[in-house]
C-alpha cells in the first residue's frame, strides 16, 4: 500500500520528469542539434509531430497515475450544493480552448500539416538554421495577438490552470497534481518567451508589454489592440 507521503512524492517526481522532457525537447538547442543530423526537411515537417506525440503519451500517463496510487487523503470538499460552481469554471476553461482553437490551425498544432508537406516534397529544400539562429520548425508565421491572444499570451495555459484546480474536492493527491502543472507552467512560459523574443523580436517584446500572461480583464482590449497595430 502506498503511503500519503510516498504518493506524492511520487505525483511530484512525475510532473518534474514531464516537464524536463516537455522544456527540452521546445528549446532552440536540441531542434538547431535535430536540423544538423536529420536534415531541415524532418526538422519542419516531423518533429513537431514527434514532440506531440510523446507529450501525449506522457501526459496521459501522468494524468492517470493519482488514480492508481493508493493512501490518498481527503483535505476539503465543497457541499454538494457548490459543486456546480467548479464545473462551471470547468467549462468555461474547456470554452476557452475551443475558442483558441478556432483560432489556430489544429492540425499544424498537432504536426500533421508539416508532416504532410513533408511527404509532399514541399520542404525539401528549406535553407539550414545559421548559427545562432531560430530553426526552421514550421513556415514563418507573424505573432498571434489577436482573438483569445489579446486577453491573454498564454490562453491554453491559462485554460489547463483553469481546468486543474476547479475542484468540487481537493484530495492531497489532485492538490500536487495542480500544483506541479502550475509549476510546470510557470517555468515553461519563462523559457517559451525567450524563445519567442529571439524569434520575434521587438514585435514579441510589444505584445509582451502591453498583453498579460495569464489573467487579463476585458476592459482595454481596444486600447491593446491599438497599441499592437501600431507599425
């Protein structure tokens, strides 16, 4: 039997594990070292597909190990009169998904689309990264700051946040699940946006300004707007 401490320890250890892989794998480094191997056409066209499909896979598994740990503890549970109230966030975190979705194309998120104009023999000639810069990972493409981007820069972590802790019970194991997906998220966004100013530059430091990470009111979404169509 697994004890309270070893359990999530153990969730803990997870979610460090997910997150070493999941950081290492979107930094500039290992893409520029895959480029330099296996060539630009497998860089823009497979590893993004690669990349989600072991995100996936380890997601799925983390998201299922709580529930084979035995020992869990119960710490506070809303009256079953309230639950409603972290369902409701619940779906409003899963409508904000949808509507991010709707805003950028699925299945290049997903990889399938540069997998597809990789079989087609349309990156068969993509220049190589030069030293020090961005590698080619999918065709350029200006910075998304408009839709749920205006409200905030990370709207699907914003949403998984959301999600994670909009609880009708909090057990000792889904409170450090939460807690490492934060922390996981966090530290992500720490150094997805050095990435994205290296490759964006000035225009990324703008919308850096002037847009919220996480949690933005609606009120001045005009005013951002404006200040982000400026030339």
């Amino acid at each position: 039997m697994t004890t309270p401490l070893v359990g999530a320890l153990a969730i803990g250890l997870g979610w460090a594990g997910f997150g070493t892989i999941h950081s290492l794998s979107t930094r500039v480094w290992p893409k520029l070292a895959a480029e330099r191997l296996l060539g630009t056409a497998f860089l823009a066209g497979g590893y993004r597909a690669i990349y989600v499909l072991i995100s996936l896979v380890t997601a799925g598994w983390l998201w299922l190990l709580p529930g084979r740990l035995s020992g869990d503890i119960l710490l506070f549970s809303f009256p079953a009169s309230l639950w409603f109230l972290p369902y409701l966030v619940k779906a409003s975190a899963a409508g904000l998904g949808m509507l991010v979705f709707r805003q950028l194309d699925f299945f290049e998120f997903l990889g399938v689309a540069q997998l597809l104009r990789w079989r087609c023999g349309e990156l068969d000639r993509l220049p190589v990264a030069s030293p020090g810069d961005f590698p080619m990972t999918q065709a350029p493409d200006p910075v998304a700051c408009g839709g749920a981007y205006l409200w905030v820069r990370h709207p699907l972590n914003t949403g998984a946040i959301l999600w994670i802790w909009a609880q009708p019970a909090y057990t000792l194991y889904n409170t450090v699940f939460a807690l490492g997906l934060t922390l996981y998220v966090a530290v992500g966004v720490i150094l997805e946006e050095r990435d994205l100013l290296h490759r964006y530059g000035a225009s990324y430091a703008r919308y850096q300004a002037v847009v919220p990470a996480f949690i933005g009111g609606f009120s001045g979404l005009r005013a951002r707007k404006m200040v982000l169509e400026q030339p």
